[in-house]
C-alpha cells in the first residue's frame, strides 16, 4: 500500500512539473506587449504637470493635480473604446476640510478610475493594480514649488495607464480596476476614500498590487549586483480582527502565512515565470520604516493588498527640491528613470493580474484532518464558487521555507499526503482548464 502511494505521489510530482513549465499563450502574449517607449512617454507627460501635489490646482488647463487627473481620464477613456463597452471610467472624489496635519485648505481630493469589467455577470471578484497621483519636493506642505515626481509615483502611474492599455483588449471572466490615488504624500487620503468605499459597498476584492516607485533601480544599484531586483513588501498578521484569530494562528504556526504573505509568494512564482530577468524579493514587512504605501488603508480593512517597489532607493531622488550641490543634483527627475527596468516591473504586475483574472476563485472549506497521530495528511476541500476547474495544486514546503517548494496536482476534492502534518505547512489552489490558479488557502483544522 505504502510502495503504491508512493509511486502515486512520484507519478503526481512528475506530471506537476510538465504542466508548471507551460505558459498560458495569452498571458505570455500580453506580457510581450508592455512598451519602454509607452511608459516614457507617460512618465514624460506626468512630468510636464510641474507639480501633482495634492493641494495644487484643480482648473489650470497644464499645471498641478487637476491638470493631471484630467489627462490620466482621459488615457483610460481611450483605452476603453477597446473593452467593447466593458470598461467604465471615472473619477472618485469629494471635498477635504482642512485637518490640522497635511491637509491646511479646502481641497478636492479625486481618484481617476478605470473598471474593466469581467465578462461573468455571477463572478464578483475585483483585482486592483494602483500607484499614487500626487508628488511633493521637501516641503511636503509646499504646492506650489516643483515637484516633477517621476519615479514617485510617476512610474507606479505610467505602469497602471500601460496595464489599461494592454488588458483592455482582453476578456477576463473577473474584473480588474485601475486606480491612480491622490493623496498619497498628505496622508493616505485617496487610497483611503476608496478603502472606506469599498467596504461599504461591499466590493469584493481578491488582490490589490500597489505599485510605489518601481523605475529607477539600476541607477542605484552597486556594481554587480546581478539580476534586477523587485521587492514585494507584505505583513505576517493581518492587523485585521487579529486578536480574534490569534490563538489559532499561534496554534498553526502561520504567523507567515496571512493573505498578503500568499500573495506575495503568487508575485514572485508568477513574475518570474513569465518575465525574464527579474529577481523579486519577498519582504516580510508591509513596508518600510517611517514609510507609508496605498496599500494600508486597504490592509487594515482586511483586504488582501501589497507593495510593489524599488529595491534600492536613492533619498537623493525623492522628496527633494529639483537643485544642484557641489555639482550633485537633487530632485526626483526624468534622468534618473531606468525604463527598461519599469518595463520588466509593469510586465509583472500584467502577469500576475492577468493569471488572478482567469483563474477560477479559491477552493472552498479547505480542511486538515488533525483527528488522529499519523505520519500522512489528510486534507479536503469543495469546488470554487465560480470558475471552471480541470484540478487542483495542493501545495507544501518545509515550515522554514520561505516560499511553496512542492506542487501536486488533482482532479478530486480530498488527498492524503505522505507529508506529516507535524513538518509541513499546506494550502491548496484552483486550477483552470488553461493552467490559471486562484490565491492559495492554507487549511483549517478538522477535528
């Protein structure tokens, strides 16, 4: 019996990895389409605002925030002729009092927004690709001096405007939505707004990538220093109703495993299977120190989001005034974009979008049997709620491994693994008749 299942379990493995190195011709395709040339030219227009700060302008025709809302619309306007009607565009706004911290006058705080709609009436999942609008110099209360903003977050934004472009055309049975927040250097306001909204309403996002400085790391790199680098930042436990799940967590061992770390793992396995060069590193943080993203007001709703930037940064070229010292300059301009390096980075987001966006949804009521002592698992599951699904990966590494080191495939709903539940940490994906799969879910207990 032990001899048969695990020749069982050989033969699963093996028939696995024919099937992990197949690349979905569409994805592949649409990753081919992402242009150096389209993403500079975005960035060169953001520029030529003089200032995105939040609290600049809203009726210059040229200058300041309204001046580039108005242009990124009108960008998702275009690209909509091309959804059949399926895409929806849009600004959210409202009006900001003054609050005594970053925000001193009456304001119009607005988010332009494009909705592509998936082609499954019944499938209510939205994934969302965002970067932040608004740009500052040193003085973050300062609107009116110039504030270029070409890698934050002229890049995050050329890469959301070149999403659009491209996934336009494509026919997802899920939505995806394109989001350019404001605010982001006063406090969060814009990702805020639509955090609050989205819960209200009920919306029913799956993933949100944010993407925060993704354009200029190979100015920055040391010499050497190999592959290009993308780092995806992601929190361990959700500050979402933790204390009501923290026994179990504690009980588990998942203290890496939220939804965000799951994410991240997708980030990395996806990116780098359908994009060459690129070296995504996954840092168990959800950001950086003294920092903030437009991911947080969505994470601490209990939204599964994460943080798409930079490996290296270089202090010199954000939040700086545009000047010269000693011969050196300051400020975050054009000059020190590395297109190339944006090009690969929206290419990631594009696969991974797009390989979310076809899959079927999670598997449902994904159980571990703990019931009795052995040295196998037992583990079981239902089918997704929408999708179809030729099978299922049930998913396994070492508790010390950072990421899923093994994959078997399944066409039923239960398997037992010769893997001690005791060793090993699990989770289980959709798969879709063209090799899609959902987010991972790593099982409850059954006792």
């Amino acid at each position: 019996m032990i001899r048969t299942a695990v020749l069982l379990l050989f033969l699963l493995s093996t028939c696995l990895d024919a099937q992990n190195t197949d690349l979905d011709p569409e994805i592949s395709g649409l990753v081919k389409m992402v242009s150096s040339d389209s993403l500079k030219s975005h960035v060169v227009k953001l520029v030529s605002f003089e200032t995105r700060h939040t609290m600049s302008s809203i009726t210059d025709p040229v200058k300041g925030i309204g001046a580039a809302r108005n242009w990124v619309l009108s960008k998702f306007r275009t690209y909509a002729a091309n959804s059949g009607g399926r895409m929806e565009v849009f600004l959210q706004n409202r009006e900001l009092q003054p609050d005594g911290k970053r925000i001193k006058r009456i304001t119009n705080l607005g988010n332009p927004v494009a909705l592509l709609k998936g082609t499954d009436p019944l499938d209510k999942r939205i994934f969302i690709i965002s970067a932040h609008l608004d740009s500052r110099a040193s003085d973050v209360m300062d609107a009116k001096i110039a504030a270029p903003g070409a890698n934050d977050d002229g890049s995050g934004v050329a890469a959301v405007i070149e999403s659009a472009r491209i996934l336009s055309i494509s026919r997802f049975p899920t939505s995806v939505l394109f989001v350019a927040f404001s605010g982001e250097e006063q406090g969060l306001l814009g990702a805020q707004m639509m955090a609050d909204k989205a819960v209200a309403e009920k919306w029913q996002i799956e993933a949100l990538l944010n993407n925060d400085m993704i354009g200029n790391n190979s100015f920055d790199a040391p010499e050497n220093s190999g592959v290009p680098k993308l780092r995806v930042f992601s929190e361990g436990l959700s500050a979402y109703e933790t204390d009501k799940s923290a026994a179990g967590i504690r009980g588990l061992g998942l203290e890496n495993d939220g939804d965000a770390r799951q994410l991240a793992r997708y980030i990395k396995e996806t990116g780098e299977k359908y994009v060459n060069d690129i070296d995504i590193k996954l840092i168990y943080r959800n950001d950086r120190f003294l920092r903030g993203g437009d991911h947080t007001p969505f994470v601490n709703h209990g939204i599964t989001a994460v943080r798409l930037t930079d490996y290296y940064e270089n202090y010199d070229h954000q939040h700086q005034d545009v000047r010269s010292e000693g011969g050196k300059k300051f400020g975050d301009l054009i000059e020190f974009m590395d297109f190339g390096y944006l090009q690969t980075n929206t290419a990631v987001n594009i696969a991974v979008l797009a390989n979310l966006a076809k899959a079927p949804s999670k598997p449902e009521n994904v159980f571990m049997d703990v019931k009795e002592l052995t040295n196998t698992t037992k583990l079981t599951w239902q089918r997704p709620a929408s999708g179809k699904v030729k099978g299922y990966y049930v998913l396994i590494r070492e508790t010390d491994s950072p990421v899923w080191t093994q994959k078997i495939f399944i066409k039923e709903t239960s398997a037992t693994l010769l893997f001690s539940k005791d060793n090993f940490l699990f989770a289980v994906q959709s798969v879709s008749e063209s090799g899609n799969v959902s987010l991972p879910v790593i099982p409850k207990v059954s006792r």
